[in-house]
C-alpha cells in the first residue's frame, strides 16, 4: 500500500515513528493489576460493542485517517499557540518557564505530527475492532481539544491536553480499543479541566 504524502505544517516531521512505549502497552485487564477504570471500559467494550456495519469508530482506513487528520490539526493549533506566546514579549526576554513549556510543547507537536503520519502510512492496518464510540464522537474531541489548545489563556495549561492527544495516537496504533477509550477519556477530562478553568462572564446586573 503506497504511503500518502506527510502532512504537515510549521514543524518539519519524519515518517511513521511507532508509538512510545507507554502508549503501545497490551489492553489493560482486571487480571494484570490494571487500574478499575481501564476494567471498566472493557466491560463497557463487552456490553456496548456494536455489530459490523453500524457505523463504530476507527473502523475503516477512511476513518483512521480522519482521525490523523484531527491530530495534525491539533499539532499545527499547538505550533500557533506556541509562536503567538513567543511573539507576545516583543522580542524581550522570554522567561525561563515559558521557554521551557514552550520546547516541551514543540517536541510533543513533532512526537503528534509523526504518530499522525505513521496513522496515514498504514491505516488498513490500524483498524479498531468493536471500539463502541462513532466516528463523529471522535471527531467532535479532537476539535474540541484543537479549539481549547487555540484559545487557552495560559500556555502551560494545555500540556495535560497535549499529552491526551499523544496517548490516542498512539494508542489508535495498536488498533486495540481499550487503550482508545482510555486516551479518549482522558482528552474528555482535559477538556473539561480547561472549560472550568475559564473565565466566566460577568452576570448581569439584575
């Protein structure tokens, strides 16, 4: 199968890298000492797997690359949110902290750039059996974490994010659901965390 052109913006990434070592584990089971939530979503596997053909995610190579679709859209909202902090001192001195969170976030736009290439290289042969969630749930996440990293106030409050949308690239890699569900759980609760960190807009006087 001939791999399709790298996508990429701003940051120049290489072919398929496999995914890191924490994210390509085996599934999470009761029986291997794995947390009660990971349990949980195989349960939730077990009890809610659709039939063939009802439209589950990560089901298709079609789907598989919309989902690296998504995630190079987040890496290129990382690159902008990282060069607007930058760019916001004017060419004065950027402190230390800033720095720092900003070369992390860089590093992990690159690791999210290379996991999402490796995704278009081989879709057929990530393909997710029984995952339970559509398409478009996916989808609606990975916009929602692309949105909250553009417009986060904050840059060192989107790096749990970030580290969300590292652990479902490569947890789609394994084409295993249960690390799926869990990364997906994870960028669901990020999500959240930022939309409670949000200023709220003043009531109206009464």
């Amino acid at each position: 199968m001939a791999s399709p052109p790298t996508r990429s913006a701003g940051t120049a990434a290489t072919a398929s890298a496999g995914p890191a070592p924490e994210d390509t584990g085996t599934p999470m089971t009761q029986d291997d000492g794995a947390p009660a939530a990971a349990a949980t979503v195989t349960d939730a596997i077990a009890d809610a797997a659709p039939a063939a053909g009802t439209g589950s995610g990560l089901a298709t190579p079609d789907q598989i690359v919309e989902l690296a679709d998504q995630l190079s859209a987040c890496a290129d909202q990382i690159h902008e949110r990282v060069m607007r902090e930058i760019r916001a001192y004017a060419g004065g001195p950027v402190p230390d902290k800033v720095q720092a969170t900003a070369r992390a976030l860089l590093e992990d736009e690159v690791l999210l750039r290379q996991r999402a290439n490796g995704l278009y290289a081989d879709a057929a042969t990530f393909i997710v059996r029984a995952l339970g969630k559509p398409q478009a749930q996916l989808v609606k996440l990975t916009t929602d974490a692309a949105e909250k990293i553009r417009r986060i106030g904050v840059i060192g409050e989107v790096t749990s994010l970030v580290g969300g949308l590292l652990a479902l690239a490569g947890a789609a890699a394994t084409g295993q659901a249960v690390p799926v569900l869990v990364a997906l759980e994870k960028i669901h609760k990020q999500v959240k965390a930022i939309e409670a960190l949000a200023p709220k807009p003043p009531a109206k006087a009464s």
